[in-house]
C-alpha cells in the first residue's frame, strides 16, 4: 500500500479538489482507494455523501490523533492507495502526515500568497520525496509558467497545471470527479496527466 499525502500549510490551494479527483483518477484502472479527510471542514466527506453512502473510492473523516490507526486499518483492509487530504495550519499533525507518506504533493496557486507560503511548508517536508502541481492555474496566464520557474528552484518536480476550468467545480457539485463527469474533456486530461506522474513517483 502507499500513501500519497496532499499537503501545505496554505489554506486554499486546491488540496482537497485534488485529492478527490485523483483518487477517482486511481479508482478508475482497479485500484482500491481511500481517503483520510483530516481537514475540519470535511469537504471531501460532503463530496462522498453528494456521491451516495456506499460507493468507491472510500472517503474517512479523522481527527488527528486517529491518523496512525486508520492508516494501519487501510493495510489490513488490502488498500492499494491511501490518499491523506491534509488539514491548513496543520501543525500539530504536520511531522505525523510527512512521516507517513511515500509522497508528498504541494499544490500551488500562481500567486505570490501561495508562493510566500512555501517556506514553511517546505521546512515540514524536509528530505522527504515530494512534487509540486500548479493548482488552479489561469488559462493562458503568463503567471503560471512565471510560478513553474519560482518553483523549480526548490529542485522537485513541478506537475500540472491543474487549471481553474468549470468542469473541476461541476463535477465536485454532483459527486463526481472531471473523469467521470467530462470524461474525454481538457480538465480530465490534466487529471490524467497528474495520476501518471505520481504512480511514476511510488512505483
């Protein structure tokens, strides 16, 4: 099993957004996937209640201190993919996440808020194996190729762009993820893109 955390100590960045479209990304080649919600506001618990009580990928809502054992339960339970939607400010929790995971994805927004932010992210991450993915990237924008630059500095991948197309929003509205909403659309693509990078990274 591996574990696939998304993470940044910046609110906003389009964590949750992708976590939930990648593990349906996952979910969708035969992989059994979960997701541990440990962000307060449960956006990806309400995402899998829109989606119906019962259906895959499995979504868990957990407070901090249940991290080690839902993960430890997911093992046992024969999961292939554990993706940890990591909570804003995460402090407290942030060693245990890193600890954790076989890979770290740092979503970033093209702005200098998101960009300020890094350095305390990237002291959290330390030495661990981690990617950057643009996240909810204007199109056509210079500043997201401007922000691609910023980040290749740190000397990681730099994935993406997740860009802020509508379909992202629709699908997440009904329950979905862009590849089963607009499955053969531009914001699936990217999806894709994205999945096949990461499974490059933990394979």
């Amino acid at each position: 099993m591996k574990i696939v955390s998304v993470f940044s100590q910046k609110g906003g960045s389009g964590k949750t957004t992708i976590c939930l479209h990648l593990c349906v990304a996952a979910e969708l080649t035969g992989m059994r996937v979960a997701i541990l919600d440990l962000d307060p506001q449960k956006s990806a618990l309400a995402w899998h209640r829109t989606r119906g009580e019962g259906t895959r990928p499995v979504v868990v809502s957990i407070p901090d201190s249940e991290l080690s054992t839902a993960i430890q339960g997911a093992k046992a339970d024969g999961f292939d993919l554990v993706l940890i939607d990591s909570p804003p400010h995460a402090a407290p929790v942030a060693a245990r996440i890193v600890a954790a995971s076989d890979f770290i994805l740092v979503p970033v927004r093209p702005s200098p808020i998101d960009i300020a932010a890094l350095p305390a992210t990237m002291q959290l991450i330390g030495k661990k194996k981690a990617a950057f993915v643009l996240s909810a990237a204007p199109q056509r924008a210079p500043e997201t190729e401007e922000t691609r630059e910023l980040l290749m500095k740190y000397g990681l991948s730099v994935f993406g762009p997740i860009t802020d197309r509508r379909p992202f929003f629709r699908a997440v509205t009904a329950g979905k993820s862009v590849s089963e909403f607009e499955p053969n659309g531009p914001a699936a693509a990217e999806i894709q893109a994205l999945f096949l990078n990461v499974m490059k990274e933990i394979r």
